[in-house]
C-alpha cells in the first residue's frame, strides 16, 4: 500500500489528551513514552489534567451563586505536584490567578462567552507547567509555552475561535530552530489562543487536537500524532463487537465520514491543516503505545479494500416528507430546506425523489414547529428511535458492498428503512430501528471482516 506522506523533517507532534494525564501516574507514563521518541525531536501538546474543565465550569457556577469554590482544582494539581515530586509553586501563580478571576465573577454575577474562554482556559495552562516540570526532573530538558506565546491568533468568536492564517509564521517564527537544533522539549498548551485584542479564546470541539495539527503544518513535522486509549481507528464499536481491528491506515475522507457518522476519531476540522500539507496524522494508543496505530492521510493509493470499517449513530429521528402536488412543478427540495434552516435545525442523511425527501435528524428538538411549518407544502411522518449504520469503504465497490450489506440485513429479518450514498462516495448509510442496530453491526461486522485473510491483510494488526 502507498501511503503517499511527506515529512520534511524528523520532528514528530505527540498530543495526549486529558486522560493520558489525569493523574501522577498517567503524567509519568507520558512522560515515558516522550523519552521513548526523544529521537524524533517531539514538540508536546497537552490538554487540561482529567476532569479539570468540568471542575473549572462548576467552579464558576458556584460563583455565580456567590460561594466560590476552586477545592477540587487545587487538589488534584498539588496532589499531582507532590506525587511528581516537583514542586507546587509550578502551579500556585495560576491557581491565585484563577481565584482572582472567580472574586470578580462573584461581583458581577455574570460569565460572558469572553470570560467563559478565559476560565477554561486555566485547565490547559496548569497542565503544561505539571508536565513540563516533571520532565525537567526526570532529566529531559523541557519548556512549556502557552499557546498564544508561540503565536496562536483567532478571531474573537468566543468559545469556538477561528485561526487565523498569521499563526502559520508566528509558530515557525518561535520553534522553527528546534528544526535544525532540538535544545529542549517544547509543551504546549492545547484548545487555547488569544484574538488581536489579547483576550483568551478557545478553539471548540476537538480544539487541542486542531493544535497540534496547526503546529505539525507550521513546522512541516513527520507525523502528527494524536494519543487516545484505543489501537487507533477499529473496524467498529468495540463495546458491540469483540474482535474489532484497528486499521493500517485511512484517507482523510474516511475519517472524516468515520467521525461524523459515531465513531470515536479525531473532529474533521482538527485533521484540515495537516491534510493541507499533506503530513500525516496518526492515533496511537497511550496505553499500549508500542501498536503501530492508525495513519491518517490525504490519499490512499493502490487500494482493493472492499470495506474499511462500520459506525453506529443511535437515537437519530426519521423524518419522511411527501408532497404529490409539487409533482412536474421545480423549488419542491428548496423549499423543504428552507425550513429546516430557519428552524436551524441540522440534517444528517438525505435521501430524495421528484415529490419527496426522507432525511434524519440528530435529536428530536423543536419537531413539533418543524412538523407544522413542513405541513404547509407536504405530508410528514415523524419516526424516533432509529439508528444509522454507516458502511465506510471503496468507491470503485459501491454496488458490491450494498448486495453483500442487504443480503446479510434479509437473512437477519432486519427491514432497512432509508438508504444514502454520501457525495464522498466513501460513505453508504442506512437507517434501522434502535432495537435492531447491535445485531445489525455485529452481523455485517461478521460477513465482511471476521476469520477472512483479506480482512488480516487490510486492518495491519498485529494482534
């Protein structure tokens, strides 16, 4: 298999996230794992220490009611700090500055969107200064970097920030040196930056992995990698099916399907930078960080895989519309999607004729405005409790994975009651009842994976 990736240098970006260092312990395998790759000149993005940005968010909640309360923060950092044997002063600044903050949302009993961004940022902050210390003390010279000091630049979109192109520089303008002299072990905050007015922002969901990605790009890394607490991509939900695969690698369009459609990978947004400049990102597994992972890149060549993996989406809502008097007559389509946009309610699946549209809903919210408004133009059959089953796989063997897919569903007894072919081609979805969707994955999990050789040869385990 050509993986078609590009690294200009050896530099690697490693981004674990909040459970990788929930605790003294988890921050000591860490840093193991970082000493493991030293020979690839790691630059570190972290994210806030286990529960922290849920801690901070009741902290101001408690505030708000005038009482409050930073207990549960400041104890698991010093806790931390001692069991690291390094010292609490690597935290206390913050931990006075965050008090502070607090005082005044007391006072004025209120928390913008801007202030919001500012608290939650303080998760990040202490993480890198807990992480960096330690490796100093373990004897890998390190410096940790807010990420706005290194050149991180949004917009002022509070709470879910857009990076602006001058970032690009800005990073490589402060860490392009380690390239050609690796003097120490950048740690990086992670989800954070600060808009041209010096106001703190955070990047939304899936934000400290779009850091790394903007670092690996900035500085034309080898590899990003993103460590979770899974072997990578799997074939699909390992709480449905025992022997899942994790796969060698995928396309970015895959993934991307992949993440919308259940499974638990990397937000789309996050991989763009990286894919833009072609520099692969990989999920790897801090709890068994010796498996290769999964490699995520912009094109996949020479491929004859039939089916790379299956997702699940329950809880999804049917919505069936049908309207025989906009028969020969054009806006039909239009106009059913102009509802949905002024009720700003999201579509998942789509599925049309000439005088009807089925579709599925994330949630069930505000259907009954939406049912009154789409009953002026069509009949509508509102239908909860279903399921999308997402089969993710090659273009060129569309029509084989469907006959091989509906043979199984029909000696299943299982009724498919919607079917959609995504613009990507790589995505073919169908909708089923709640009830029906394990049965369904563990099934089509067995036809087209399990006790075959193709399948050991496409998912690169080694297990």
């Amino acid at each position: 298999m050509n993986l078609n990736i590009r690294g200009n240098n050896k530099m690697i970006v490693m981004k674990f996230g909040g459970s990788s260092v929930a605790n003294a312990e988890r921050i000591k395998h860490v840093a193991e794992i970082i000493k493991m790759n030293l020979d690839e000149e790691p630059v570190i993005v972290v994210s806030a220490m286990g529960k922290t940005t849920d801690n901070l968010l009741a902290a101001a909640d408690a505030a708000l009611k005038g009482k409050p309360n930073i207990d549960a923060i400041k104890e698991l950092h010093f806790q931390a700090c001692k069991d690291l044997g390094i010292s609490k002063k690597e935290v206390e600044d913050l931990i006075q500055e965050l008090s502070q903050l607090l005082v005044g949302i007391v006072l004025i009993k209120e928390v913008s969107l801007r202030t919001k961004d500012y608290l939650i940022s303080f998760g990040e902050r202490l993480s890198v200064r807990v992480l960096s210390a330690y490796l100093d003390k373990i004897g890998i010279s390190s410096k940790y970097h807010d990420a706005f000091d290194i050149g991180f630049i949004t917009d002022s979109n509070f709470t879910n920030a857009g990076i602006l192109d001058e970032t690009y520089k800005n990073i490589d303008n402060k860490l392009g040196k380690l390239k050609d002299n690796y003097s120490y072990t950048p740690v990086i905050t992670g989800f954070i930056a600060k808009d041209k007015d010096g106001n703190i922002t955070t990047l939304g969901r899936g934000g400290s992995d779009l850091t790394a990605s903007v670092i690996g790009t900035a500085l034309e890394a080898k590899e990003v990698q993103v460590w979770k607490d899974v072997d990578g991509i799997l074939t699909t939900d390992p709480r449905i099916v025992e022997n899942t695969k994790s796969l060698e690698a995928v396309s970015f369009e895959e993934a991307a399907e992949l993440a919308y459609f259940g499974a638990k990978v990397l937000h789309p947004r996050s991989m763009l930078p990286a894919m833009k400049k072609n520099i692969p990102v990989r999920v790897k597994n801090s709890y068994n960080p010796k498996h290769p992972g999964t490699k995520i890149v912009a094109k996949l060549e020479d491929e004859d895989t039939l089916l790379k993996a299956i997702t699940i989406k329950k809880n999804i809502t049917l919505v069936d519309i049908v309207s025989t008097r906009m028969l020969g007559q054009y806006g039909f389509l239009a106009k059913v999607f102009d509802i949905f946009n002024k009720e700003r309610i999201s579509v998942d699946m789509v599925a049309t004729s000439e005088v009807s549209v089925s579709l599925t809903l994330d949630n069930g919210n505000g259907l009954s405005d939406l049912r009154e408004k789409l009953e002026e133009i069509a009949n509508v059959n509102i239908k909860k409790g279903k399921t999308i089953i997402s089969l993710i796989g090659n273009v060129h063997h569309s029509s084989e994975i469907l006959n091989k897919a509906c043979g199984v569903l029909k000696n299943n007894n299982i009724n498919v009651q919607m079917i959609s072919q995504g613009a990507s081609k790589v995505n073919i979805g169908f909708i089923v009842d709640d009830d029906e969707a394990e049965i369904c994955v563990k099934e089509l999990h067995k036809s087209f994976f399990e006790g075959t050789e193709k399948f050991k040869k496409i998912s690169g385990s080694s297990s």
